[in-house]
C-alpha cells in the first residue's frame, strides 16, 4: 500500500483536513471567509499602492519641493 492510500484509508490528507476544521460549523466557515476577504481586500489595496507610488515618482504633490513659494521678482 503506497502513502496516498494508505493517507486516504485513514481519512487524512491536507484537503480532507481542511474540509473538516473549516466546514463541519457554519460560524467557523462563514468567520474563515469574512477574515479572507478582509486579508485580501488589504494585500490588493497595499499592492496597488505601491504600484501607483512606483508609476508616479517625481509627480506627485509630496515631490514638489518648493510648494506655496513665490518666485522672488
């Protein structure tokens, strides 16, 4: 008998595992997918700033060194 089936005639593997821990309750199912969504929404929201921060060097209103200065005439 190789690894998965014997993995499988015990009931394991990682699939199997998860499917129990994660949605054998309705609460543990429904927290697991607000915790994902919110962990997500800020991986996307902190990458996509930073690619907007890389795009825009230099153009950005934090860049401009001199601001609310008149130029002496």
């Amino acid at each position: 008998m190789d690894s998965t089936t014997a993995r499988r005639a015990r009931g394991g593997g990682l699939w199997e595992g998860l499917y129990r821990v994660l949605m054998r309750r309705n609460s543990v199912y429904v927290t697991v997918v607000v915790a994902g969504a919110f962990a997500g929404e800020r991986m996307v929201d902190y990458g996509v700033h930073k690619l907007w921060d890389y795009n825009n060097a230099g153009k950005k209103y934090e860049d401009i060194p001199v601001l609310g200065q008149r130029q002496s005439e």
